[in-house]
C-alpha cells in the first residue's frame, strides 16, 4: 500500500525536502512511501529543488483513508482538513508537541533541535542507509534555512555537524556561500504580491481556543520592504477577517541585523505587548535578536491566551 509522507501547510523548505527525502528513506527500507505536499513551494525551495535536481513533490490535500507520515509538524491547524480521516503511521518533527492524536500506535521521531532533516539525517544513520547526493544536498540546504544558516537560537550541534556530513556527500565546500545564495533567493519580493508575502511561511496556532496566525518573512535587508508596510497591513487585516483570528502577526526578519520587525493587529494589543515587554506603536515593534519564530515568538505569545 502507497503511503504519503508530507509537511505542514504553506510548506517551507524542511517541509518539502524532508517529505523527499523520509519517503526515500523508507523506500529503501521496503516501505512504499511518496512525497507530496499541502501547497505552492517559495522561491527558496525552487532553488534548493533546481541546485540539485530535485523533483517537486506533488500536490495533496486531502487524505481520507490513506496511510501517512507527517514531517515538520504536529498541529492540526496546519494538517490537511481531512487528517483525522487518514492512519498517521509516524511523526518527525522539531517543534512543539501539537494536538495531533492517533488511534492507532505511531513511530516519532521528535527532538528540540533545528531542523527535520537533521533528525531525518539520523534516521538514515541509525539504519546504515547512504544518502544519495542529490538529497544530502537538499537536506543540507534545508538545515541551512531552517537554521539561518547557524545563526537561530533553535541551531544545535547536531545541525552542524550533519550540515557538515552532508557537505560532504554532495561534495560542496563552502556550504556558507551556499546558504547566502539560498537567502538571496528567500529574499526576492519583485512580482510578490502582499497576500503573496504574507503567507509565504504563514502559520496559524490554536492558543487556547484562540485563533492566532504568525508569518515571517526571513531577509538579508528587511528595508526592501519599506515601501509596502502599508499593503502588508492591508493584507493582515483581510487575513484576520477570512481566519477569525485573535491576533496576526507578520516578522519581518533581518538576518543580517540579526532582529525582527514586528507588524501586529489584534483584538487586544496588551498581551502582544506583555509576551514581548515591549511597547507596540502604529502597531509595529523591533525585536532586537529574535529569529526563530518556534523559540523566541510562540513560546511568550501562547502564554497569554
Ligand atoms: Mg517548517
Ligand atoms: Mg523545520
Ligand atoms: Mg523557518
């Protein structure tokens, strides 16, 4: 029986090359499995799928009957609409527990480290299986990301030395200069529209039965994007609207000032401004330091809800 292996909604680059490279894993393992995933690919998976061959994994959504595993998330806000229909045979994953349940008994592999193909890099350790040099070059570059290149609070030594490894078997030297290209990629706006920008790594979270959605646009120079706060804001408002949302919050991250400016709507202000301790004005803030949306964004937001 063919089993899916896909990641969370507006995948980000973990998502799909951790769906690719698990489903090989398992294959050559004997398990039948495919990589799909739940919507359009950003700029910086094309990259990493066009640097090294890739091929995109097809595009899925519903799930009712099929057998599956999940990587890069455990929340059902992010799941297709049909997952409690599908049997979940396993979970990799590197963020919160979420509220993902099964009937049956699962395979997890979930670490606080920081990335899903560091964890998947173990996995084909742990069964003595060789990477092909096409997917060490995928999951490197995923690692990459998901760690801004070393520089998130979320990277591990574990990621480091399996971005190493990995380095290794795709045969690239610099895996820096790399990861800067990949950003530069991540970086390109031109022809985005705010909908677009918006919802590229967007996420929404139940805290307590309160519908809060959290996007993050991670860039080499956030001040591209001056000109189109105003449309941003727009956006949000739609997007708070169409999701019954609590609060939006979008992270314009600068990964070379290593900082986050934050735009915010909410029904109540305060508990953004007590998550954070900081004062919020024309509904924006700067966060001095914080990248990484999973250990410095959701972990004080969730508490007030
Ligand atoms: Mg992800
Ligand atoms: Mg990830
Ligand atoms: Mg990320």
């Amino acid at each position: 029986m063919l089993t899916y292996i896909f990641g969370h909604t507006n995948p980000d680059s973990d998502s799909i090359v951790g769906a690719i490279s698990l489903a090989h894993l398992k294959n050559q393992l004997g398990e039948e499995c495919v990589a799909t995933r739940q919507g359009e690919i950003s700029p910086e998976t094309e990259f990493i799928l066009n640097k090294f061959g890739g091929t995109l994994p097809e595009l899925k959504t519903s799930y009712a009957g099929e057998s599956v595993y999940l990587v890069d998330f455990s929340d059902i806000a992010q799941a297709p609409k049909d997952i409690k229909e599908a049997t979940i045979l396993g979970i990799v994953d590197h963020h919160k527990l979420g509220d993902i349940t099964t009937d049956t008994p699962l395979e997890c592999w979930i670490r606080p480290i920081g990335c899903t193909n560091t964890i998947i890099k173990e996995m084909y350790d742990y069964h003595k299986i060789e990477i092909p040099k096409d997917i060490a070059g995928m999951m490197m570059c995923a690692i990459l990301s998901d760690t801004v290149i070393f520089k998130s609070p979320t990277c591990t030594k574990v990621d480091t030395k399996a971005v190493k490894e990995l380095a290794e078997i795709c045969g690239i030297e610099d895996y820096k200069a790399l990861g800067m290209e990949m950003f530069i990629a991540k970086s390109q706006i031109d022809g985005a529209t705010a909908r677009d920008l918006n919802t590229r790594d967007y996420k929404e979270f139940d805290m307590n039965d309160t519908k809060v959605g959290i996007g993050q646009l991670e860039m080499i120079d956030i001040s591209v994007l001056d000109s189109r706060i105003d449309e941003l804001f727009a956006d949000m408002k739609l997007l708070k609207e169409e999701g019954n949302l609590h609060t939006i919050v979008i992270l314009l991250t600068d990964i070379m000032k290593e900082g986050s400016q934050l735009l915010v709507l909410s029904d109540d202000m305060s508990k953004v401004e007590s998550a954070f301790n900081i004062k919020i004005e024309n509904n924006q803030a700067w966060l001095e330091g914080v990248l990484s949306r999973k250990k410095q964004v959701i972990p004080f937001l969730q508490p007030q809800f």
